[in-house]
C-alpha cells in the first residue's frame, strides 16, 4: 500500500488472500481476487457471512466448490460407469477444500460409486512414488486431483510409465486441471475443467489473438493463471467504462467502485459473466470435458465433446454460503 496502487490483482493462495483483502479495504484500493478461490475471500468474516462483503474485494474467477463440482458432475455425466475414485491434492486448504467439496458432491451425484481414502502430497513435492504406488496398487476407475502447476506435470509424468492411465495402456481416467498440460506436450487424453475461460473459448477472435501472440512469444501455450488476470483486467475495464458513461467525465475511484458492484453483465474476450452484487463475485458458464489435438488451424488445442455445460447455478454456492453447507441441501 506504501505505493498507493489503485489495483492489486493476482496472489494465489486462500491465505495470502485473506491476509490482503482487509489491509486493502482499509485503504480504499480494489483488490480483484483471480487466482484464490475461495468462495468466501470477499467475505468480512469467512465463519460469519452476516457481517457482508468488504467494499473494495471483487472475485472475478470461480470457486474451489465450482471446481470441485464440475469434477464431479463430469463423473456422473461422462463416467457413469465409474465405481472407485480416487484423489490426490495438496496438503493445505485448497486441497482439502477440493476433497470436500467434490466428495459431498458425489455422494449426492453418485451414491454407489466408491470413494478411496485421499492422497495429500507436500507441496512442490518432487518425488510422487509413495501416491503413485498407491494408485497403481487400486486401480482406480476414475482419478480427480486438483494438484495444479509444476506439481501436476511431476505428478502426471511420474505416473505415466505405470501404464495406469486411459492413454498409456490402462482405463483410468484422469481429471485436472489440462490448462497446465498442454503446455509440456503430453499425448494422453485429460479431462478437465480449467478457469472459466477455457481453450473451447478459441472460437472468440480477440481472446484467440491473446493466445496466438502468447504461444509466439513464449513458446508455449498459455496458461490458467494468464486467463486469470485477463478476467480482471476486463472486470475492471467494464467498471470504469460503466462509471464514465454514467458521469460524462472520467470517473472516482469510488464511482468505479460503485460500477462495479452494479456491473451484472462483464464482457471479454471468452464469454460473458455475471457479477453478483450481493457477495461481489463474478459467476460464469462452465464448459468441461476433454482437451484435444488442434483441427482448427489455429495451432491450439481446445475442449471437444463429450464435454457438459453448467449454469452458474448448478456449480456455484449461492451468496454467502459455503460449498459443503449448499451440497448438502441438494
């Protein structure tokens, strides 16, 4: 705050978040929660909701239960067969949020499926063996993981040669998040459901340009974290494009603030989401299914059927509720 910043966007991590938000609300400095995803890092108090949302926090990604549930709706949906799933996340709170939430979500879904007790690798673990044996030693038919980064590459090339896996000789199917495996050229299929924007979203022109100049530039393909920032860039452009046509000048800070928080439509470049008011969250329509092999000429991979589509409503908790407490009313 000592360089009195108008905007802090980014910082993974649910407790990075909740330690960033109250210093910037103090000091009247949006903060766009994209990374995080706690569903209650705009919340005041994430145990009392009735004390509201702070006034300059906006989430502008979706929630770890959004994640979780999309894994498990595409057990029941893609998958029906499945009968043993197993998990491995990270050993700190999006980890365990991930297997609570996506566990309630299959025992409502899928209530004969069997669900293996969870595998919890430290993070930046470099050697998987232990979880992998385990894995292999079950036969899972179905894996969810939500191990993202260079922990998912290491975790997914190690258990590679097990020939485990539907793709490397094996029948079990691994979820997670795809938008990181493309980007070290793998050839086995991977379902998933990446960040609200995903490679399905090549069919926006702008959004394919973005990704087109990051794959020239880089070397490889971009990734969930990049999409991330773009989604709050475009929340915070809608803001002070809403303010200024509502004033005629160029707005306040407290007038974007104000727009914002009555955006209901943001634009961009892969779709539009909905901002709710009531918790300051941006909702999206999730597609989620099978990364494949670019046939588009554009030099990119993107989602293809079988994929599903959810309405915000059917993979995001109401305002102001927790994931675990909204399964449990399905």
């Amino acid at each position: 705050m000592q360089d009195k910043v108008d905007v802090v966007t980014g910082i993974p991590g649910t407790n990075h978040t909740l330690a960033v938000a109250p210093v910037c609300d103090e000091n009247n400095t949006f903060f766009l929660q994209c990374q995080a995803r706690a569903e209650y890092g705009t919340w005041k108090d994430p145990e009392d909701p009735s004390k509201g949302v702070f006034d300059w926090v906006f989430h502008t990604a979706n929630s770890t239960t959004s994640h979780a549930v999309q894994a498990a709706y595409m057990v029941k949906e893609l998958f029906p067969e499945t009968k043993v799933i197993a998990q491995i996340h990270q050993d700190y709170a999006y980890g365990y949020d991930n297997y609570n939430y996506f566990t309630a979500a299959i025992k409502k879904l899928m209530p004969d499926a069997e669900l293996l007790d969870p595998l919890y690798p430290k993070i930046f673990s470099p050697d998987y063996t232990p979880y992998v044996s385990e894995l292999v030693e079950a036969k899972p038919d179905f894996i969810f993981t939500s191990l993202w980064g260079t922990d998912f590459t290491r975790f997914v090339d190690q258990l590679i040669p097990y020939k485990l896996l539907k793709g490397t000789g094996g029948n079990t199917i691994l979820e997670g998040y795809w938008d990181f495996y493309p980007a070290i050229g793998r050839d086995i299929p991977v379902f998933g459901h990446p960040q609200p924007f995903n490679q399905g979203s090549i069919e926006y022109e702008e959004y394919r340009n973005i990704l087109i100049w990051y794959k020239k530039k880089y070397g490889n393909l971009e990734m969930g974290a990049v999409a991330d920032i773009i989604s709050s860039f475009y929340t915070f452009k809608a803001a002070v494009e809403k303010a200024y046509d509502e004033k005629g000048a160029f707005p306040t800070r407290d007038e974007i603030r104000d727009a914002m928080e009555n955006l209901r439509k943001v634009s961009t470049p892969y779709g539009e989401g909905i901002m709710r008011k009531e918790d300051h969250r941006v909702l999206w329509t999730i597609e989620c299914g099978v990364l494949a092999e670019d046939t588009k000429g554009y030099g990119l991979p993107y989602l293809y059927k079988p994929k599903i589509t959810l309405e915000p409503s059917k993979h995001e908790p109401p305002a102001f509720m927790k994931g675990t407490d909204w399964i449990a009313k399905w």
